[in-house]
C-alpha cells in the first residue's frame, strides 16, 4: 500500500544524546531546546522573531487572541477545518471568500467586497505549500487597515517572489504535525517582525502569565516540548533537501499525468511550493470516472488517495449555520471540493513507487 503521505524523520541517532540529556536534567519543558528551535526557525524563514507552539492550530488561536481580533476575518473556506476553529475559538465571525481555480487559494480580487465596518482582519492559507498572493492581500489588508495573517501550516519552505515567506503579513503560522514537510511530533511556529506580537505570545502560551502569577492574557497552555523541539531542529536541517524532492517528484507526476481532463495546481513562476501534498483536480465528463470512484479503484490497486477538501469548511457539520447565507456563493470552491484528489506524496518516495501510483491511475481512467 502506498500511503498518501508518510513523515521523512530525522536518523534517530541523531536526537538519542539530547533525549538523554533532557532526562537526566529534567528539563523537559521551558528548555534550551525550544530556544535553540525558534533562533533556528526565525534565522530560516527570515523573520525577526519565532515563537514555538504545541500546535498550529493553538498558534493561530493565539495569535488571533493577541492581535486583539475582534468581529469579522476574512478566510477561505478550501481549506483545512482548523483555519476557521481558530476563529471561532476567539468568538470571531468567519467571512468565507471563494478561491482561484488554478491557484487553489483565496482569490485576493475577491476580498474588497467582503470587507464591511465589522472585518478585523484577513486570514489567508497557502494551501498545499503553494504561496497565497502576498503582494495583492497586503495591499488590500493596508488600504483598510486590516491585520493579515498567513495560517502556513502548510508552507515552510515554500518561496513566494524569490524569497522564504515568513517575511510578509503581521504573521505566520506554522504546522510541524507528521502530516507536514517539516516535523516535531506535534508542534507549530509562529514567526513575525512585531516584537510586541512576538512577547505577548510567548506569555500567551504560558497562561498568560508574565511571571508573577498575575495573568494580563487569558491565555492557554500551549508550550511546545523539549522533545518536540529536538525532533523539531533536525527536522528543519532537512527541509531544503527534502522541498526539493518534493519539487522533482511533483515535476515529475505533472510530466506524466499531463492527461486531458487532469489538471494540476498552478504554482506562479517565482514561486515553490513545499508540495506538502500534490494535488489534482478530476473532470468527471472528460474522464468518464468520478473523483469518488477513482478514490474506490485505487484504493483497490494499494493507492491511498484524499479527496482534500470536501467538504470545505462552510459545509461542514460544525458550521450549520453558514450552510444557508453561503449556498450557491462559492462555485470554485464547490467545484474543487467536489474534483480535487491527493495523491502520494513524501520527500523520501521513491521513482518506483510514484511509477506505480501513476500506473494505477492511468489503469484506472481508461
Ligand atoms: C494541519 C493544518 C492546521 C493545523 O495544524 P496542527 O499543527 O495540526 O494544529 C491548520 N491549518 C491548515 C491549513 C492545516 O493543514
């Protein structure tokens, strides 16, 4: 069976001293190791400041707490259900806009008309570790004097006009979960150039509190480990080499699934996507088999596949009450939830096993 994604680790050799050291010391939290993660993350996205989390989804959560967020955000609805939770999780109303079709993001012409005297901020994704339109939403988010932040769960690693993307929008959020190209068991990085942002999370993820016990931030634990730091660090050692990868083998499926009826996300041409996933999209009349099927036959062949994402977020069970007022609202993103599938993808794959994905699917649509 060949997995949709599967983490590429680090050699265990690598963390065993470290792991020892900790438990000799105790120090299993609140260490250097955390430390020496965020220097390291800061340093590689280019940003001034990285603060660990337990989670992204806890970053994004924080992150919306301590800008002070209030009312309306802006955000996609393809994408992943936790980009919108953190909203919710700070009584924010999510105002869902609709995607570009070739870009799979949110569709930055689309933003203006959603804005009203309520709207605090955009959120915007880079989904699958293809870049959002910085240059576009920045201008946006300035001329209406909105916050803008990245949930780029997805895109550590990725290049938006040449450069890392840590370095536009108020902030980014990043995953380090085992679905990602990056890994630490669990995790997320919140990287950022507002010291102020930057100090009021790290006292965020501690409760709130700045050390006296006497709590100015309602705030949560959300501490990243020792541990998840120490797999953290090596992991990020591997990131360019194992992006790369990526790239070859995204390259390589686009040169041999060019099929009619087959379509590929468009990544621009300053760009690099991490390609934490590859993703296609499935024309149904053309190919005379549904997404759904074709999920069904190459399941069958030891092809394991996902149809992200459908449903998108405002069709979802937890968000029943904007099933109504976004009924019919967003036709590309109904039209990709309904055609986009994953296919295998992880850094360490090798030609033989994406040569067997590839058959299976051409074996499948025939
Ligand atoms: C994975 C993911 C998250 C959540 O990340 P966690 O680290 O698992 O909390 C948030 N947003 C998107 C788009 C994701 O894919």
């Amino acid at each position: 069976m060949i997995p949709i994604t599967t983490p590429t680790l680090p050699e265990i050799e690598k963390l065993t001293a470290k792991f020892e050291e900790i438990f000799a010391s105790g120090q299993l939290t609140n260490g250097k190791y955390v430390e020496e993660f965020e220097t390291a993350c800061a340093e590689y996205v280019g940003a001034k400041y990285a603060v660990a989390v337990s989670s992204c989804t806890v970053g994004l959560i924080l992150t919306h707490k301590c800008m002070d967020l209030i009312g309306e955000v802006i955000l996609p609805s393809f994408t992943f259900s936790a980009t919108a939770h953190s909203l919710v999780w700070n009584n924010l109303t999510p105002v869902f806009v609709d995607c570009g079709e070739a870009t799979h993001n949110i569709d930055p012409d689309l933003i203006e008309e959603k804005i009203t005297s309520k709207t605090s901020a955009i959120l915007a994704v880079d989904i699958f570790g293809n870049p959002c339109d910085r240059v576009k939403i920045e201008h946006i988010a300035k001329k209406h004097k909105l916050s803008f932040i990245v949930d780029s769960a997805h895109g550590l690693g990725s290049l938006y006009d040449g450069k890392k993307i840590g370095n536009w929008a108020d902030a980014h959020v990043f995953s380090l979960s085992p679905t990602k190209v990056v890994v630490a068991g669990e995790g997320g990085i919140i990287a950022t150039n507002n010291e102020n942002l930057a100090s009021k999370l790290k006292k965020a993820r501690n409760y709130g509190d700045p050390g006296d016990y006497n709590c100015d931030i309602v705030g949560l634990n959300g501490r990243m480990a020792e541990t998840n730091a120490i797999i953290g660090n090596e992991s990020l050692k591997m990131v360019e080499s194992n992006v790369s990868k990526r790239n070859k083998l995204a390259n390589r499926y686009i040169g041999k699934l060019s099929i009619e009826g087959i379509e590929f996300q468009r990544i621009a041409a300053n760009s690099r996507s991490t390609y934490k996933d590859f993703s296609m999209t499935i024309n149904e009349s053309i190919l005379k088999v549904s997404r759904d099927d074709l999920i069904k036959k190459l399941q069958e062949k030891g092809v394991n596949t996902r149809p992200y994402y459908d449903p998108p977020i405002h069709k979802m069970d937890a968000y029943k009450k904007y099933h109504k007022e976004y009924e019919n609202k967003l036709p590309v993103t109904a039209k990709l939830a309904k055609q986009s599938l994953s296919i295998p993808m992880f850094s360490h794959m090798t030609e033989e096993q994406q040569d067997f994905v590839v058959d299976a699917i051409k074996s499948s649509i025939v």
